[in-house]
C-alpha cells in the first residue's frame, strides 16, 4: 500500500514536478474564524447544482411544442401543456428520485443566493475589500450577478403560469430601457412576447453560458484569494505580516468535507420534506391566466417590490415615452448595485483616504460610517423585499395591501434614515464600553525578571508580546 | 504541575478521544445504515420525503464524523505563515516592460500607418461579429403598437364560442379575443357588463359600448404586462394581482391606485346582424406597458 502511494507520488512528480508545490499546499494556513465559512457554503451549494443541475437537463425539454399531458397527475390529465412542462411533470412523478432532486436543485439555488449574499455582508462590514482585494470583490459582485441571473433563468424553465407571468414582468422591464428598450427585448426574447423561442434560449442561458462564466470566475475568485491569502480579524499574534491559523492539511481540510457533507445533508433534507415550486398547482403557462398571490423567489423579492412601491409616473419627452416601471426597474437597481460594485473606490476616495494595504479585519464598530451606511442600504432593500410579499403581509395582518403599500412608501425614506443613526449610535457605543473582542485589555501576565524571580506585567492593547 | 497532575491531563485527555472515537464511529455506522435503506426504498419504488431524510442521514452521519475527527482528534494548536510582498517592484516592472517592448516596440512605431489599417481591420472583425446578433429577433417594427382586432372581426370567448350580449352576466366580465386567435397574448380584452348609464366616457367612446352596458378593454396591466384578473363587482375596479394596480371600470380604465400611470386601452365593439359581438376596429392605444416610441404614429 506504502510503496503503491509512493510510486504514484514519484510517477507524477518525476513527469509534473508537483511535489515541492504541493507541501507547500499542503502547509497554507487557514484563519479560524466561522465567518469565513459562508463563501465555503456557496461553493458547495454550488456543487449540489452542478450534480442536481446535470441529472435534471437528462430529464427536461426546453420546447414549447403543445402535448397533450397523459402521466399519472390526474388534475392535469388531458390538458394540452408544452413540452416544457410536461417534462418537469414526468420528472417530478415518473421519474424515480427525480422531484427529490429537482426539489434539492432549488433549495441549493436559494441557500447559493443567500450565502452570497452573507458573505458579501461580512465582507462588506469588516472591510476585507480594502486594497489589495478590490479585484477580488469585483469578480465577488459578478458572480452575485450571474448567480442571480441563473436563478432567474432557471426559475422560469418549467414554463408554469407563476414563471411565465415573471417572465413577463422582465419583458416588460427591457422594453422600459430608453431608445434601445424595444430592440434589445425584441433580440433577446425573439419578438413580441410570448415568443416560441424564449424558453429554448433561456435554456442554454442557463445550463451553458452562465454556468460557463460561473465557474470559471470561482476558479479566478479562489486562486486570487491564494495569491493574496487571507485576511483575519486583530488578535494575539495576528499582524498585518502574518496569517495565524490552521493548515490546510488535516485540520482545515477535514472541516471544509464536514461543512460540505453538512451542507449537501440540509439541502437534501429541505429537498426531500420542504415541497418547493410546486408547478403542478400553478399549471401550464397561458398569457391571459394569472395567480394570485404570486411571488418571485426571495432574491428577487426586492426587485418584484420595487415595482409595486414605484410611483405611477410615466415621462413623454418629444413623443417619446419613458415608462413608470423604468424607475424602480432599471434606474433604481442600477444604481444600488453600481454603488455597491464601486464602494471599495467610493469610500476611499470620499470617505477615509485610506490607500494602504490591510490584511487584518475591522470590527464593524470600528468603522462606525460604513457600518451605518451599509445597514441602511439593505433596510432599502428589506423594505422593498417586504412590498414584494404586500399582499401576503396584507391576510396575514388584516390590514389592506394600499394601507401596506402607503406604509412602506413613508418607511422607504425614513427607515434607512433612522438605521443608520441608530446603527452609527450603537457603534460608538461599543466603541465606547471598552469591550472589545479583538483587545485584551484586562489581563496581567507573568513575566520572569533577570534577577530569576517572577513579577506580573500588564499586556499590550493588541494582545502582541512587545 | 506535578507528575501526578501531568500523568490525570493526559489520561482524561484520551478518555476524551476515545469518546469522540466511539461518537464518530456511530456517526459512521447511521450513514452506513442510512445507506443501506437508501438502497431498499429506492428498489422498493422510491418515496420523495423518506429519500430526501435518508439522503441527509448518509451526508449529515458522513459530517458529523468527519468533523468530530477534526475538532477532537486531530492537534489544535495555531500555525502561523508570514504573508509575502505582492507586488514585483519597480525593478520587476521595469523589467516585464523591457520584455514586452524589446522586439515589438520598434516596429509599431516605425509602422504608424500599418498599426492604424492594423486596428481598423480589428474595429471591422469586431462588427462584422455582431451581425449575427441582428439575427436574434425580428425589428419591432409596429407590432407592439397593433393587435390582431381589426374592424368587423368577431369577438370570441378563450375556448372559441361567439360571444353576444347575454354571454356575459349583469355585474360579471369574461375574457374575450378576435375570431380565430384565442389565446392571443396582446389581443387578449376584458368584456365587463355594467349598469346602463354608468359609464362616464367621451361620447364618441361611448358609441363603440354597446348597449351603454358592455364595455371591453385590454386585459394586459399598462404597467408590467401581467393580465389584469381580478375584478371587484361592487366598486367596479379591476386589480392586477402582480402589483396591486387598480382601474375604475366605469371611468375608462383609469388607474386610481398602484404604480400603473396609464389606461387600460378600449376595444370599441358593436353588435352585427345575427347579434354577435364585432370590434370596430384595433385597441385607441397601443396595449400593454409603455416602450421608447410608444407615442409616435
């Protein structure tokens, strides 16, 4: 067995060179934080979507051509559906495990949006963009993009009434963009909508093209953050000269399977007990039917919000229209995700002037601005998120959904206000109370004298030996 | 520390390994198990809600060993590496710029005439690409601005049935469409009847309402494009269940409430020699959300 591993190791290393590479692999140090973990659980979300994602495209169908449904799921039997939908339909009750993994593959697409998302927080928030990584939270922001955009995509393939009708509202989103509106959605969706090619196209959109660049900017994500290495919070020992942590081999190896296995075994549970998209109740798409309540999956919320917040102004300049839905639709985001992919060049040119290298982490308190400014930006965004759900809200509260609507629209321009008073308040506050997590502060150490006996001495602020 | 205290750490540090030991062992064996009956219920016919717990009993089981090893078994003391210089220095930049100009730099600059065709010919490779994109879609053209209506085609329900006057109840809407394209999605109209007198439009609007009592508009939101389907008898206001947008039927579609700016379009409607409900012609304005050249001819 030894001499088998042996073999193979010099067999490679005589043809490759990898050994020397590999030690030094082997040897990279890990800090140990727990926040660190949520990039590691959209990584193997993504994983799961590959594997669920490459067993479902065996199954399904992206045409439109009409069929006449005739499987096991009698409220449907008879009715002419397209093959789209039809093939999700076998999937979900012919196919053997098929809705268990159709069912994970949408699970691990939402727990994939969400740790995104934490994980750009807790970037945000300690400040880990700070040069040298803003090359690094560029290539982060667009892959927030095509994750979105592969949900999005993805979530309108089975051609069901409730994607159909989201499919619609983005139609009409592009047709809203000034002087090339009519033209780029003409291109994109292949003519006046429902065009018969749009699924097929979203199809390669979805399991090619994006995935494609998916990937392929997480290899370039990853391999920039091993060239940088990486950041950690202050502590003992810890130095902007330094990595403190565990290595790669065993400790940190072994923990990045368990929170593989862990992830894979929360998104097989959600998927085999928590029923999500339920096509089969929604039925097949048709342009004239609609649901109601009808909302999008949670990263798109804000945006379905957005659009039910906007005021009713539309802008005719020179006979030209600019339309209402331009506003919360196109300008609105936009912006916030233009301010957002440019923050690290933002906040040091107007902010801190700080043009330094950093490797060790703020504490959020420590940066009292940033720490406000980004909490009121995702109150904005938890405002419209909430709008998105204003007619559920409205029967789970009894109040009516122009009540709720009224609301929100006051709440859009005072609550990011009042967050990030209260969040600049609340860090100045911690500022002041001393207790620091990152700062030894009360604590004596024992140190020997030259004379051979012992006195106490007081630690340093950062915990470091002086 | 004495000996005797060393020797007590020591022990009570294995005991806490063998039971660590003993608790992934367990782990492994449930995934085992688990396993095992992921076997049996799929060759039993498979069952969604019991594959999906055993599936993440084998994963979960696999997990809790694999990081019971990592936190109980294996050292936990700290390493630390020193971070190196990232950047190569002038003298590396210097050098890297040297490379990349010692044979080309020369040339491009005795060249200025062949390094300008030279771009130019680029400029036009990279157009000539993005023709094909061209052949995406067809040009808009009119047909966001029209719909199949035309004047003197009949006015049929979804599944094809000529519609008349009594094919709608007195407080009641159905969805109709033009004569041989049911299901269409831009021609799509809601036909609500309403009490004689109610409707307050232009006369000449009124005209194509037959009777006073059965007036048609779009069925697509002027907002977002979703098919505005829910209508409230007793205020007379249509509701697009997407946005919350909100018409007064009786005012000509005018939107009261939610983020739609503009009218549902009228269809103008008449009735012909055997009582069948006809169009007099397309929607007054083009249907559906608003677009860059909407408003022009």
């Amino acid at each position: 067995m030894t001499t088998m591993i042996e073999r193979s190791l010099k067999y490679v290393d005589e043809r490759l060179g990898t050994a020397s590479f590999a030690r030094r692999a082997l040897r990279k140090v890990f800090p140990d934080h727990w926040s660190f973990l949520l990039g590691e659980i959209a990584l193997f979300c993504l994983v799961v979507l590959v594997f669920t994602g490459t067993f479902l495209t065996f199954f399904y169908n992206p045409s439109v051509r009409e069929v006449v449904y005739d499987g096991p799921y009698r409220p449907l039997q008879g009715q002419h559906v397209s093959a789209a939908f039809d093939s999700v339909l076998r999937l979900s009750f012919e196919v053997r495990a098929g809705l268990l993994m159709r069912q994970v593959h949408h699970w691990a697409a939402l727990v994939f949006v969400a740790a995104i998302v934490i994980h750009l927080c807790r970037i945000f928030f300690t400040g880990a963009f700070r040069r040298p990584r803003e090359v690094n939270w560029l290539i982060g922001m667009a892959l927030l993009f095509l994750a979105l955009g592969e949900g999005f995509t993805g979530y309108s393939l089975p051609d069901d009434l409730l994607s159909g009708i989201g499919l619609r509202i983005f139609y009409s989103v592009t047709l809203s963009i000034p002087v090339i509106g009519t033209w780029v959605t003409y291109l994109l969706f292949g003519g006046e909508f429902p065009a018969g090619d749009i699924i097929s196209r979203l199809f390669v959109f979805h399991v090619m093209l994006l995935p494609a660049l998916l990937i392929g900017l997480v290899v370039v994500h990853i391999f920039v953050l091993v060239l940088q290495k990486h950041t950690q919070f202050p502590g003992r020992g810890r130095t902007e000269r330094n990595v403190v942590g565990k290595r790669l081999w065993p400790q940190q190896t072994f923990k990045s399977v368990a929170l593989l296995l862990f992830t894979t075994a929360v998104l097989a549970l959600l998927g085999g007990l928590a029923q999500i998209n339920p096509v089969w109740q929604y039925g097949q798409f048709r342009p004239f039917d609609v649901t109601s309540p009808a909302q999008p999956d949670w990263y798109i919320g804000f945006l379905d919000g957005a659009l039910r917040l906007g005021p009713p102004w539309d802008l005719t300049l020179f006979g030209f229209t600019i339309s209402e839905v331009f506003w919360p639709a196109v300008l609105f985001p936009g912006i916030a995700f233009g301010i957002l992919t440019l923050w690290p060049w933002i906040e040091r040119r107007f902010f801190t002037k700080d043009y330094a290298e950093h490797h060790l982490l703020d504490r959020p308190r420590d940066a009292p601005a940033r720490t406000a400014t980004g909490m009121a930006g995702l109150m904005v965004f938890f405002i419209m998120f909430l709008e998105g759900g204003n007619d559920i809200l409205g029967v789970l509260l009894n109040v009516s959904v122009e009540a709720i609507t009224r609301a929100l629209q006051w709440a859009l321009f005072i609550a990011p206000v009042v967050t990030w008073l209260v969040t600049f308040w609340v860090c100045r506050s911690l500022q002041r109370s001393h207790a620091h997590p990152a700062r030894i502060s009360a604590g004596l150490r024992l140190r020997r004298t030259t004379a051979g006996g012992y006195e106490t001495a007081p630690l340093d602020p950062t915990g470091n030996p002086e | 520390m004495d000996v005797e205290q060393e020797r007590e750490r020591e022990q009570r540090l294995t005991t806490d390994q063998r039971r660590a030991e003993r608790a992934a062992a367990v782990a492994f064996t449930v995934a085992i198990l688990a396993g095992i009956g992921l076997f049996v219920v799929y060759f039993a016919g498979g069952q969604t809600q019991i594959e999906g717990v055993l599936f993440c009993l084998v994963l979960g089981g696999l997990g809790v060993g694999v990081a019971l090893w990592a936190n109980r078994l294996l050292g936990a003391h700290e390493a630390v590496e020193e971070r190196h210089e990232l950047t190569s220095g002038v003298a590396g930049r210097e050098a890297f710029g040297h490379a990349l100009a010692e044979e080309v730099g020369p040339t491009l600059a005795r060249r200025s005439l062949l390094v300008k065709l030279l771009a130019a010919a680029g400029g036009a490779l990279g157009l000539a690409l993005l023709l094909p994109v061209l052949s995406l879609g067809p040009a808009p053209g009119r047909t966001l601005k029209e719909t199949p209506w035309r004047r003197g085609i009949r006015v049929v329900d979804e599944t094809g049935r000529l519609v008349t006057l009594n094919s709608v109840p007195e407080d009641g809407f159905i969805t109709v469409f033009p004569e041989g394209h049911q299901g269409s999605a831009d021609a799509q109209a809601l036909l609500i009847r309403v009490p004689a007198g109610s409707l307050e439009l232009p006369p000449e609007r009124l005209e194509a309402v037959p009777e006073g009592t059965h007036v048609a508009y779009s069925k697509i939101c002027t907002h977002a494009g979703c098919p505005v389907g829910l209508y409230r008898a007793t205020t007379r206001s249509l509701l697009c269940p997407c946005h919350q947008s909100q018409f007064d039927v009786l005012d000509g579609a005018r939107p009261f409430f939610g983020p739609a700016a503009r009218r549902l379009p009228q269809l103008p409607l008449g009735v012909d020699d055997q009582g069948a409900l006809i169009a007099l012609g397309d929607f007054y304005e083009p249907v559906g959300p608003a677009f860059w050249d909407r408003g022009r001819k």
